[in-house]
C-alpha cells in the first residue's frame, strides 16, 4: 500500500522509523508556516488530521495497521509525538492573530442578563446562621407557638402573677380571656423562653437545645423597636454545667457570628428565670474597641442576655419530667435578638425596612 | 435613679478611688451606671445616672449603692445616725391596723410647733444636683430620706387628722383625692391610711389631699410603715399612679426600715424648728414580721458554689473566705455549721435573696463575672434538625431560585381582611389589646400582608416584584388558637430576561412555581382545577377566570391566580397583582420525592404534530386525559405546542381555538415501524376528533 502524501517507509529497524518521521516533521513545519487566516488553518487541519484523507490517517492505515507487533511501540511513540506536535501548531494558531472576526461585534461591556434570583430575608438568614453556629456545638433545633398560656410565657419562667418583672415585657393578649384562670390565659408569646420548659417537659437532660421564632410585644415602634421581632434561644442542661461554661459558650458563639477578634464582657443582670443572670456585651465590631457613634463611644454593644437556669425553673418542669433534679443537674439559658444581630451586620439602620417587604431592601441579600 | 457620687462618699469615709472607676466597678457589679456628669456646685463631684434591675430595690437609693462599693472594695460603711433630740411627753398618736394582710408595720411619729417653709442647706444642695424638684421642707425631708436610704414615708397635717390612724380596707365607693388633686373612687381591693372619719391617703402609693402639708400647718404627723408588695402593686395599677413609694414597696421594702426612716425624717423637719411629742407609734404584725424579716437561715456550701461558677481566671478564686467576705459585706451573718458550711442570716433590705443560689449569684456578682474563666462543657449527643427542616429548605431554594424575595409581615390583620381572607368564616381570632385597629385581628391567612407588600411597593414606583412569605397563620376561638405554616406568594409586573426582552408576568409563572413546588414531593396524583363561583370553593379574594387551585392526592394544597380586580380596586393597587396561598402543613405531610432513574433508549425518538381546532369548553386536561387514555406504551410524551384563537373569527371560528399537539414516540428497544406510527397517528386524531376536536389542513 502506498500514498504520494507521505514518504516511503523502508522497514521497521529505528533508522528508517526516523527518516520517514523526519521527513513527515519537515512538511509539517513548512506547512505550519503559512497559516494565515481561519481557511488557511482549516485548511491545514484538514491536510494532517482529516478523518478520510489527513496523512496521519494515512500514516495510521499505510505504516501502523501492517507494522509486525515488535514494532508497533516505537511506531507509535512517533507516530504520538507527532499528532501532538500538530495539535499544538493548531492550538497556537487558534490563540494566535490569525483568525479573523466574524460576524457584527457585540458591546462586551453592556450588563449580562442575569437570572433573577430571590434574596433570603436578613433575619431568616441570621437565624440560619445561628442554628449553623450552635449546631456546631452540639446543639438541636426546637420550636414552639407563637401564641402562648400565661403558665408557659409567665408563671413557669419563675415570674409570679402581679410581679413587677412582668411589666418589663408589655403583653399582647387574646381577646376574651378575662374568665379563663390566669394560667391558661392565651398571649403572644413575649419571648422564645417558653419552649425551654416545653422541651424540658419533653425530654430528660442533657439538653442542648437552640430555638429561633417571632415574638411579640405591645411595645411602640421607633427605628430600632418593632412589636414584632425575632429571637433566638439557647438552652443546655447537664450534669456539672457551670457558669464559665456559660461564658465560654457565648463567647464561642460570639467570635462566631461577628471575626475571632471581637470580646466579649458579662455584667449582672436580672431574668426572672435565670440565677446568676447576666447581660453580655461585645467589643464594637464597627470600631473594634476605639469607640465610635455605634456604640456611644464605649466601645461595647450589648447584645444579649443569659444565666444559669434558676432551679425554680426546674422545680416546674420536674412536675413532669422528674431527672431535672436541680441537686444532680445545672444549666444555662441564653436568648438575643436576630433582628437586631442582623442590623447589626449588614447595617440596617431602620427595623421597619425588615417587615415591609421593599423589594429595592430586599433584593441586597441576593 | 441619679446618684450623687459626694453623697455616696458621705457614707464611705475610707474611700479613695475615682468616680470613673466607682462608676465602671458598680457597672461590672450590676449598678449599671449609664451616664457619668459634673455634679453642680457646691455639691461637686459626679453625678452617675444608673439603670437598676427591678429585683434589686434596695439598691435604689445612696447608701444602698454605697453599701455595694463597700462589698466591692471591701470598706466600712459607716451606719446612719438616727439620734434625736429627747421627746416632749405625749402619748404618741393611736394606731389600728385592721387590714394585717396589707400592713406589716406602721410607724406613727408626732412632731409639733414645726415651722414649714422652704428647704435650705444640704437638702437644697443636693436637690440641686439630682435636678430634684424642692417643694415644702416637710415633703423635701420624705424625699430626701427615699433618695438617701430608701424608705418612703409620709407627713400629715395633724390637726386634719380626726381621731386614730386606721390601716384598713376601703369601702366601695368611698372617695379620696389624692394628692395629684385627682378625685378617685375605691373599692375593696383598696387600703388606705384612714382617721376615724376618713381615708387619708392610698396606702404606699400615694397620700391624700386634704392632709396634705401646707405652709400654714403647724404641727405633723409622719408615717413611716411597711406594705405588701401585691396590694401595692395592685393599687398601683388599677389607679395608674406610678409613685416613688409604690416602686419601691411593691418591689419589697425593708420591714426595718420605718423607725430608721422616721428618725431621719424627724431630724431634718426639727431643723428648722419644732419638737418631738412622745415615743414613736409602732404597731407590728408578728405573722408578717415572721414572713418578711425574721426569715429562715439558709444553707450555704461554699464548695458547691465553687462548683457552679467554675474556674476563675483572675484573683483568688471561689475561696471560703472570698465568698464569706462577700456574703458579710452585703449585710449576710454567716454561721459556720460544718466544714466549708454556712448557715446565713439575710439582711432585711434583700427580700430578693431567699435560697442558696441567690447567695451563690451575689458571690459571683461581686467578685466579677468577667474573672471567671471561659470554658466549654464537653458534650456527647446527636444533633437533631426540625423534621420539616429539609422541606421547608427546599420550598424556599425553589421560590428563591424563581426570583421570589423572602419578606416577612405582620401577624396581624384588620377585622376586615380577617374576614375576607381566612380559609373559612368565623375562624379568625381577636386580639384584646391590639397594636392599632390595623392590627385588631391575629392573621388566618398570609394573603392580606403579602398584598400590603405589594401595595408598599407599588406606591414607592418599584413595579415588578415577586415576593414570598413563609410563616404562622392563625385560626380558632378564644378557647384555643391553631397555628399552621403556610406560604404566600406574590407577582406583580414584567420579568426581564435581557436587555429588549420582558413580558408581563401571567397565571401560568405562577401556576409553574406550584408544578416545581409540588414535583419536590413524593405524591401518586397532583391536578390543577378551577371552579365555578357557585362552588364558592374558590377564595373569593381570586378572580375565578384566572385563578385554579392544586390539589395533592385529594387534599388542597394552593390556591393562586389573578387577585380579584374588586379587591385590586379596594386597596388602589395601580396594576393587576398575582397572587397565592400555598398550605405548608398539607404539603409536608408527603415526603420529599426521592429522584429515580430510568434508562435513556438507544433508538431514535420520532415527533408527530397534530394541529386541531377545539371548542373552547374543552380544557387541555381533556385533551391530556385522552391521549394518556390510549394506553400507548411508546408515547413518551405530549404536549400544547401552540394555542391560539382567532379574534375576528377567520381562520378560528369564535369560541374556539387551535392547538398544536406535540407528540414523541420512542420505544426502549427498537426503531419504530412507519406502520405503526401510522396507526398511532391515526387513533390520536380520531380520539380527539370524538372530544369536538376538528383536524386542521394545513
Ligand atoms: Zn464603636
């Protein structure tokens, strides 16, 4: 078999292997000399690598298909080394200035059309955020209604019917409980502080537990009040929890949500429900410390609020759930405002922007 | 509460630290102190504005707060002097409690030939400072005495008194202007401090008119007494007044107070002039004495303190003699009962202290919250997510990915949108105090906010919106409130898909986020209706020409469609708004739809179109219905690839249209024989021939 586009091959033995490679690697680089223009190059492809008639099918079907087996290896390193050298003569001439543009050119710099996305709501993604960083910490998800008994709200979160710590949170109520005993009075819930007593009615310790929900106060809305806000819970329950357990928890949880950089501080506090109580401050993430209008100049933001759980707290669950012995187990709570935690991070100066619905707001967390 | 940092000094003889950070080691210990200014002269140094957490009354005044520097720096407090000069003989005046529930104790003082006029020298001074109003030496002494330890008390004009003070309940009905100059009504829930004629004040909460102090009174009775913090609290409330001396009795006053506040109170009206007549009146209740003052010891185990405060980082630790050192210094007398055990006698003033643990929060207050060590418990366990977690994951994923924006509204409603909205007449819930009348009902639907979103942004000029809620509505009685997760969504305007490219959003964008929403469940039927009004089973809120809803193996899952133009016109919406109502609750009773898999044949596929004239009372389902009824195994698919009608009647006659079917046939394992795709086109068009379908030449 021969063909007039490639050399004669004389035998298999190396030298004549590298004479007729040699010569084929000649014609090529001559040929790779002269591509200008998108035709020249096809043209070319077509010469060395067309399916019918390129002559490395031809190489392929006149020297490899006949080739005796101890051949074929040093065959075929040169018959490799050679497409490969073809290929990259082409890819260079793709690469290169030689081909020229087609068609009416497009203004690349116009804006791209760009699948309309929805944005999840700020504080829906703060609250993932939340669950993500105390899942990492073993802790569950719970969640309970928003409308609540007087007993669940109130009475077995240790504030006493007629005590003035209930007038710290400004209850919206359900008309037409007047008659009902205090304890079943139906009520917004003020807090996402019920549904630790409902999980510990629920489940024996140890308990880790982060409940994120909408709660609601009777309180008038400004800038960075709305009567309906958001709150996420944290409850853990064990044997030997101790209040540096507490502390070293948030500000875990802290460092978190807002750079390791960021500190935080415990002052006294007072939660009917919680002993020791305390309030947490962070260093201020927009100053990181100095002082700025953000936080008043001090340098700290409070943020949230906590405590051990009080035993009496465990005195009402024990009605139901009698392992929450407060000589054998201790705990702590802690609970903060996702809304405000979201304000904080993307800068949103103005509650109300969250619960409007503006799309022109919205569509910045897309 | 103002506190001026002189006063405070004034009773810390030993102390030498600076204001600032008096200031900053009060905070750390919970006496948050606000705010620090310049004191106006002569007063100088500071004036500290606290916040005071309500358990913690007794820190309300100076020399609880200097009694807190004094635990804090580990200082002398020096105790008040409540020498008097030596009393002129008298009986005193008689006293009857005769209401033992609401008074503790009652302390009657008489001070005669006082001269009344206006308040002068540190009174005046240190009024000045705290910006406190001055009004009649008498009432400036009561107020100062509060302001300094804490203790209301009262004066009368004693010679309006007629006969003994009675501590008792009110009649129904019976009158009394108190002395806001308001004339109220009582009832029996009401005590008062009343003569042998006559309610004189409200007791603890505010004193009456007609006795009040004037610059002509001459001589002075002074109260001093102990009420109980419920009958206040509830006075307090039903009369509106928010006194002084209601928040602090209703917080818990100290029993022992009275005879110390009486004496200060006394010195200070004496200075001007006047005299003592006999022995201070102090009735006492022994049962309450019993309750409030002379509590029981606790318990106190310094180990198991230690224990659930954990490590410190900073100091000695949780030592016995740290905590003991504390507990001595806030007031405690601490008895040792066993090794590391203490038996601990409560100072009156903190009626908030009443177990262990309240001992074990003041040991860790004051040593400082901040020099305990930041620790991890250890925890071995599962993580456990909401059951509906992932489904409510994959609702939101698909609205967000559809260009849906999650917001959130409010959870109240009008009365009318309640009734125009819930799922059924009568079941949504009212509020007893609501927000605004707005806001009078709690949601049965998502539908009404989701329109006011819209409507907020229609009137802002932002046109083309999608928006989605997902969230809690609300429907039964007062007896019993049920709340369900559901999601609204809403459209309004066009969808631009580049640069020369939008078109009106329409039924069908919505109708295809249902489809997605619903192939993400595993359920065997899923179909698309719409109903006559007559049904009335369609919201009436939708327009029932464009408007269907889905139901999932027999149950409604969403309605959606085109809001009603009437309902559009109500709320001036300025352009047609898409709506719907998708039930959550009903929808994540089915599981995810787990994805399978079948094998793509190796054979050609083959598409036929068939283009037939329709009546327009056959629906698409019919349609669909028919060519799934002939059973043939090789139609891989069918579908409307073209509809269209013909306004002027033509080449549609009126009250039709025609549509282009789409067909593929494709057998897993052979090519098809054009026999066979003959006979196949032949019984698709004469089936849908039988339904009033009319082949179209072409
Ligand atoms: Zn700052």
């Amino acid at each position: 078999m021969s063909d007039d586009s490639i050399p004669q091959l004389r035998g298999y033995d190396d030298a004549s292997l590298d004479r007729a490679f040699a010569s084929l690697t000649a014609d090529l680089e001559r040929g790779a000399g002269s591509l200008n223009g998108a035709d020249a190059v096809e043209q070319f492809r077509l010469e060395w690598l067309g399916r019918k008639h390129g002559r490395l099918k031809t190489v392929s079907e006149a020297w490899l298909k006949t080739a005796p087996p101890e051949a074929r290896r040093p065959l075929g390193q040169r018959f490799n080394g050679l497409k490969e050298r073809i290929e990259a003569l082409l890819t260079d001439a793709a690469a290169g200035k030689h081909r020229a543009a087609t068609g009416a050119a497009i203004d690349v710099t116009l804006p791209g059309t760009r699948p309309q996305l929805g944005a999840e709501h700020p504080i829906v993604r703060t609250w993932h955020e939340a669950v993500r960083i105390f899942a990492a910490m073993g802790y569950s998800v719970g969640t309970g209604p928003e409308v609540e008994t007087d007993y669940y709200n109130f009475e077995s979160l240790n504030f006493p019917p007629n005590h003035p710590a209930r007038d710290t949170q400004d209850t919206l109520v359900v008309v037409g409980q007047e008659r009902k005993p205090l304890r079943d009075r139906l009520l917004m819930r003020t807090h996402t502080s019920p549904v630790q007593i409902r999980t510990m009615e629920q489940q024996p310790p140890p308990i880790r537990l982060v409940i994120p929900g909408k709660v609601h106060r009777n309180d008038a809305a400004d800038a960075t009040h709305s009567p309906i806000f958001h709150q996420v819970e944290g409850l853990c329950v064990d044997e030997g929890i101790t209040f540096g357990d507490l502390k070293g928890t948030l500000d875990h949880a802290m460092k978190a949500f807002f750079g390791s950089s960021v500190k935080t501080r415990f002052f006294p506090s007072f939660f009917p429900f919680t002993e020791p109580s305390a309030d947490v401050q962070i260093s201020c993430i927009f100053c990181g410390g100095k002082g700025c209008r953000k936080c008043k100049h001090s340098g700290w933001i409070e943020l949230l609020g906590c405590g051990m759980v009080d035993p009496a707290i465990f005195g009402f669950v024990r009605q139901k759930q009698p392992a929450y012995d407060p000589e054998k187990i201790s705990g702590f709570a802690f609970g903060m405002g996702l809304d405000r935690i979201a304000m904080m991070k993307y800068g949103i100066s103005d509650i109300g922007l969250l619960f409007s619905g503006d799309v022109r707001f919205l569509e910045q967390f897309a | 509460m103002n506190i001026l940092s002189a006063w405070l000094r004034s009773y810390l003889p030993q102390f030498d630290a600076s204001d600032r950070e008096l200031a900053d080691d009060l905070t750390l210990r919970g006496i948050a102190v606000e705010g620090v200014f310049d004191a106006a002269a002569p007063i100088g140094g500071s004036l500290f504005e606290t916040d005071i957490t309500t358990n913690r009354v007794d820190a309300m005044n100076h020399y609880g707060v200097a009694r807190e520097a004094a635990a804090i720096y580990g200082l002398t407090l020096a105790p008040l002097d409540t020498t008097l000069p030596a009393a002129h003989p008298g009986a005193g005046h008689p006293v009857r409690i005769e209401a033992p529930e609401a008074c503790g104790r009652f302390t009657a003082r008489i001070l005669r030939n006082v001269k009344i006029g206006p308040s002068c020298g540190i009174v005046a001074e240190r009024f000045a400072a705290l910006g406190q109003k001055l009004i009649l030496n008498a009432v400036d002494a009561s107020n100062y005495v509060l302001f300094g330890m804490g203790h209301p008390t009262h004066a009368f004009d004693l010679d309006k008194i007629e006969g003994a003070i009675v501590v008792r309940r009110a009649r129904p009905g019976e009158r009394l202007k108190t002395l806001d100059g308001i004339d109220r009504v009582l009832d029996a829930d009401d005590v008062v401090v009343a003569d042998e004629k006559k309610a004189l004040g409200l007791a603890g909460v505010m004193g009456g008119w007609d006795t009040m102090i004037t610059p002509e009174t001459k001589n002075i009775l002074i109260e001093a007494a102990w009420f109980d913090p419920a009958v206040v609290r509830r006075m307090s409330r039903r009369h509106g007044i928010h006194s002084d001396a209601s928040h602090r009795f209703e917080r818990g006053a100290d029993f022992h107070a009275p005879p110390v506040a009486s004496a200060l109170v006394s010195q200070l009206i004496l200075k001007s002039r006047g005299h003592i007549e006999g022995e201070l009146v102090d009735v006492v209740i022994p049962q309450v004495l019993a309750r409030v003052a002379a509590r029981r010891s606790i318990a106190f185990s310094v180990a198991r303190c230690a224990e659930l405060l954990g490590r410190t980082s900073d100091g000695p630790g949780i030592t016995d003699e740290v905590s003991t050192g504390i507990l001595h210094s806030l007031g405690c007398t601490l008895a040792p009962s066993a090794e590391g055990r203490y038996s601990v006698t409560l100072p009156s003033w903190r009626l908030d202290l009443e177990r262990e643990i309240d001992l074990i929060e003041e040991v860790a207050r004051v040593y400082g919250y901040n020099r305990f060590a930041n620790t991890l418990p250890t925890f071995s366990g599962t993580v456990l997510e909401l059951p509906n977690a992932p489904k409510q994951t994959a609702v939101r994923e698909l609205l967000l990915s559809a260009g849906y924006h999650e917001a959130i509204s409010s959870t109240f409603c009008s009365a009318t949108d309640a009734a125009t909205f819930a799922p059924q007449p009568g079941v949504a819930v009212a509020m007893d105090n609501p927000l605004s009348e707005e806001a009078g009902m709690l949601r049965p639907s998502l539908v009404p906010g989701m329109l006011t979103m819209l409507a907020y942004n229609l009137n802002r000029n932002v046109d083309d919106v999608r928006l989605f809620e997902m969230g809690t509505v609300f429907t039964g009685s007062p007896e019993r409130v049920d709340e369900a997760q559901w999601l609204a969504f809403g459209a309004t305007g066009r969808l631009r898909d580049g640069l020369n490219s939008s078109r009106a959003l329409n039924f069908f964008d919505l109708k295809g986020v249902v489809e997605a929403l619903t192939a993400r469940f595993a359920a065997r039927s899923v179909y698309f209706d719409a109903f006559p009004v007559a049904s009335g089973l369609l919201p009436h809120w939708l327009n029932p020409a464009r408007a269907a809803r889905c139901v999932v193996d027999g149950s409604t899952v969403a309605y959606f469609g085109e809001l009603h133009p009437d309902e559009n016109a109500s709320r001036k919406l300025r352009q047609p708004v898409l709506v719907g109502e998708i039930y959550l609750d009903r929808l994540f009773r089915h599981s995810l739809r787990q994805p399978s898999t079948r094998d793509l044949s190796r054979y050609q596929p083959v598409r036929r179109d068939f283009s037939l004239v329709f009546p327009d009372t056959v629906h698409w389902e019919a349609v669909g219905s028919a060519l799934s009824g002939l059973a043939i195994a090789e139609l891989q698919e069918y579908r409307p690839a073209e509809i269209f009608r013909d306004p002027k009647g033509k080449t549609v006659p009126a009250g039709h249209y025609s549509v282009l079917v789409s067909t593929t046939f494709q057998s897993p394992d052979r090519t098809l024989r054009d026999e066979e795709l003959h006979a196949w086109s032949n019984s698709i068009v004469s089936t849908l021939e039988s339904l009033g379908g009319r082949l179209r030449t072409q």
